[in-house]
C-alpha cells in the first residue's frame, strides 16, 4: 500500500486540464478509490476533459490521451503532530469532536518503511495525518500524530467521517515527503477510512520507497533544448484507460525527474511532452512507455518532432529526406529538393537515395572539410579542398579515402613529432581511443620503416576494434541507438568488404532508418 508521486522532487500536485495539466493547490486520487470497512460514496467534482492537442496531419501524429477524470484530496500542509511544542488542540484543524456533538473514533496502527532489499522495517518519527474533506473539497477536519520509537500511532478523537491518512517523513537522506494509505500506481491518494461514532479503525500504513523516473527531452534540429517555459511533460498510467499522474516541466539542460511512491508499479507509465511553442515543432511528443522499478530509476528521453509539409503522396517520404539532408548535410531541403526527392523514392526505394548522398558533392566537400579540421586541425586550403574532391569524382579515390590519406599525411606525421614512434602513438589515441603500450609502439614503428604509414594506418583502420567503433557511432547518428551484438557482427563485415560510405548507405536506406525519420519529422497538411 501506500504511493505518491511529486513531480520533479518539488512535491506539486497536478490535475488534468485542457492539453495537458493545471497547477491546483490539490493533488490527484482515482474517482471512486476502494474505501477500508464499508463501500463509501465519495463527493464527485466536475468532470475535467484533457483536450488532445490539435495538429493536422497527413499520418496519424502522437496525441494527448484523453484523461479519466479524477478527484483528490487538498494539499494540506499536516499540522503539528500531538507530543510537539504545540498544544494538542493546536494540531486539529476544523471542528473538534465535541463541537459537531458526536461521540470521538480513533485510527490507529503502525507505520512501516519497506527497504528496496530487505523486508519492511516500522518507520518512528514520522507524521500521520487524518484528514475529512467537504463535497467541495475544503478540509472539515484534520489532526496530526507522530509514530513512535516502534512505529504504532494512534489519532484519537476524530469525529466520525470518511478520513484520508497520509504519512509524511524524511527517509534514506532525501527531502520530507508523503505518502497515503491504500495508494497504489493507479490511485496514488489512497483508501478512505470510514469512521462510525464511537469506534477504531486499525489499519496497516506502509511508506513506499522511492522509485524515479528521469531522462532529457529534445527537439528534433535544435542546438539546444527548447525552452522549459514552452514544455510540459505529462506522466499518465492506463487501467484502462489513461490516467493523469503528475506534470512538471524541464530543466533549462531538458532533463526531467518524476518521482513515484508506491510499490504497485504494474502497468507501467507513458509519458508525454506538449509544446507550446512558435518553433514548427509538433505539439504533442511520441508516448514512450516506461517500467520502472520499486526503489530504483528508469531513464527515458523524448523527443519532440520537427512539422514538415506533405510534399509527396507516397506517405513517409517526406521524413526520409529530412532525415537524409540533416544527417548529411546538416540542412533541411527545399520544397523542390523534396519534390525532386519524390519519384525516386517510390521508384527505387530508400537505399538508392541513400547512396546518392553519400556519393553527392556537397557531401563530400563536408567530409574533406571536417577531415582538415579533425585530424590536421587547419581549414582546408582552397586548391587542396578542389583538388581531393576532383579525385572523387574521377573515381581515383572514395569519400573514405580522405581520411586515411590524411593519418598517412606527411603533415600528421609532423604535427606528432616526426618519429615513427609518435606517429603510432598518435594512431593509437586517434583510432582507438587508448593509449598503447612501449612494446606495440615499437612493433608498429617497426613496421612503418618495413611497410609505410599508408599501410600501417590501414592496419588501424580496418581492425575490428576501430570498425566496430565507427560502425556504433553510426549507429547512434542514423539510428538513436547502440547496435545489438548481432547487428554490430554484421555491419563490421558490410564495413570490410564495403566501406564506410556503403555502412552508411546501408544504415541509412534501411527500414529502422525510415521508421525513425517518422519519429523525428511530422508530416502537416
């Protein structure tokens, strides 16, 4: 039992409203939670709809669902517990029992903490809290007691009434929080107590360990995140349909946390982020669906997609080729470039316009360009730059050419000390990321006075360790992910017998690749 969500570690809580949440001074409990003794009747609020956010699409485009409508208990600050500086009297808030004339109830119990290893262990210190709430919601009644050194508490004196209790305490060095009896993922608030004069209620309180839900939001051709004042990210559960949790909004980095206490965690979450920016961002992200664990943390990131212009009648075109111009030329297109884009594609497929980017002039001059740049460390000089691309287009050497050419260059050889020795001390840092050892440095150096640095350089570039390493990164850029160990096996072997530019053809002409391009670009009419 026992669960509650506070959005970003800031303890707000959030109801359901328009396109995404509004802040309230209350927090969220499932309509008609399940009630400890008889079935209660609980006072119904107005139905609140979540309007799904209004985009136009060609494609079915990622909505906001449409929420359940709930009601909650107020966020009510506990008072001070019984035993505190306070006088008893100073902890109720509301009528007492001898005011509204009835005779005084009592719940009592014990409070347990459940550690992530171990079984529950009873939780002294903490502050529990009944409270009664009114059909609009205000507080009738609330008194506040702290648990004692075994955990048991006892709140006497209550009028009969239909009660929530919530635990607050500070555990395993984190901030004061609070969790309510008989919560669960689906109804965070808990489980009405039903007090009838005179009578005890015992009941079993269990304060969740925490469990978090983290990760970065972006937006698709942005240099940085978008602006935390234009985001909401929405945390729903469905059961079955979907419920609204809690909202919070990014950070100024886009990093978000949501976190959860409960430990019914079935059923797992979706998350969603609005935009209600100017940028031509769609409104509404994909609804990645996340698991997280009791007392550990789930990562997911989000994207927002880039809107572009249905162009083309065959449907998914049009994401592919901003996909391709932004991988590759790190551009959008024009209106005619995806129309050229067009007939080809339904024509030939994916991997054919794939492979037109990798052999296209403007690509090339970028790899000639940022070859100059990362391994000479100088701009390209003019008849150097034109030079290496006629050699391309002559056939007399590929796109991957230029950057071996460049690591066997007389000009990287002296930029590292113009010894055979710092030149394969360089390969090594470079290529492989790590340093080598005296004993490799002077089997390679040998072998460049036997063979040449043009060979030797060839040795580092196609091992399997600098293959698989290019074949990951290209699987980051062009996929949004790292390879499988199948995967990365067969994409090494296309990369030996291939090259590079026909590993990147074949990752970015391949299904996954055009199924991504869906994800990162939203077709509007």
């Amino acid at each position: 039992m026992g669960g509650r969500f506070f959005a970003g570690g800031a303890g707000r809580r959030m109801i359901a409203a328009g396109a995404g949440f509004a802040l309230v001074a209350s927090v969220l409990v499932v309509a008609g939670p399940a009630v400890a003794g008889e079935a209660a009747e609980l006072p119904r609020a107005a139905p609140v709809a979540a309007a799904q956010a209004s985009v136009v699409a060609a494609s079915p485009a990622p909505t906001a669902p449409p929420l359940q409508p709930v009601l909650h208990p107020l966020a009510v600050e506990p008072g001070p517990a019984e035993g505190s500086a306070a006088s008893p009297s100073s902890s109720d808030r509301g009528a007492s029992p001898q005011a509204v004339g009835v005779a005084a109830s009592a719940i009592t119990g014990t409070l347990n903490y459940a550690e992530r290893d171990g079984g529950p262990e009873v939780l002294p210190g903490a502050t529990v809290t009944a409270i009664r709430f009114a059909a609009d919601q205000s507080v009738l009644f609330q008194k506040s007691v702290t648990t004692a050194d075994d955990g048991t508490f006892a709140l006497t004196g209550l009028p009969a009434g239909d009660y929530y209790v919530e635990f607050t305490a500070a555990v395993d060095g984190e901030p004061a929080a609070s969790d309510w009896y008989g919560s669960t993922s689906l109804n965070l608030y808990g489980t009405v107590i039903r007090l009838a004069d005179s009578t005890e209620q015992r009941i079993y309180g269990f304060f969740s360990r925490a469990s978090i839900i983290t990760g970065h939001i972006s937006c698709e051709q942005c240099d940085s995140a978008p602006d935390p004042a234009d985001v909401t990210l929405e945390l729903t559960a469905s059961h079955p349909d979907p419920i609204g949790i809690a909202t919070v909004r990014p950070e100024a980095d886009g990093s978000y946390t949501f976190t959860l206490r409960t430990s019914e965690l079935w059923g797992g979450f979706a998350i969603y982020a609005l935009y209600s920016g100017s940028e031509d961002l769609s409104a509404v992200s994909q609804n990645p669906r996340v698991f997280p664990e009791y007392g550990g943390t789930a990562e997911q990131d989000l994207l927002l997609a880039r809107d572009v212009q249905v162009q083309c009648s065959n449907v998914g075109t049009v994401p592919s080729v901003h996909a391709l111009y932004w991988d590759y030329l790190h551009r959008s297109p024009t209106e005619s470039d995806v129309r050229f884009w067009c007939y080809p594609a339904a024509r030939d497929g994916l991997g054919v316009i794939s492979a037109s980017f990798v052999n296209s002039d403007e690509y090339r001059l970028i790899r000639i360009d940022n070859a100059y740049r990362t391994i000479l460390g100088r701009a390209p000089d003019a008849g150097g730059r034109l030079a290496w691309l006629h050699g391309m287009q002559g056939g007399v050497l590929s796109t991957d050419d230029i950057e071996t050419t460049f690591y066997a260059s007389e000009e990287y050889f002296l930029q590292h000390g113009g010894t055979n020795t710092g030149f394969v001390a360089a390969l090594y840092a470079t290529l492989l990321h790590r340093s080598g050892t005296a004993s490799e440095y002077a089997f390679w150096a040998k072998l460049v006075t036997q063979h040449s640095r043009a060979w030797v350089v060839a040795q580092f570039w196609d091992s399997t360790e600098t293959i698989s390493e290019r074949v990951s990164s290209m699987y980051q850029l062009y996929l949004g992910r790292i390879p499988d160990p199948g995967g990365l096996d067969s994409w090494v072997s296309v990369a030996l017998q291939v090259g590079d530019s026909g590993l990147r053809a074949g990752l970015t002409g391949s299904g996954e690749y055009a199924s991504r391009a869906e994800y990162r670009y939203h077709e509007v009419n």
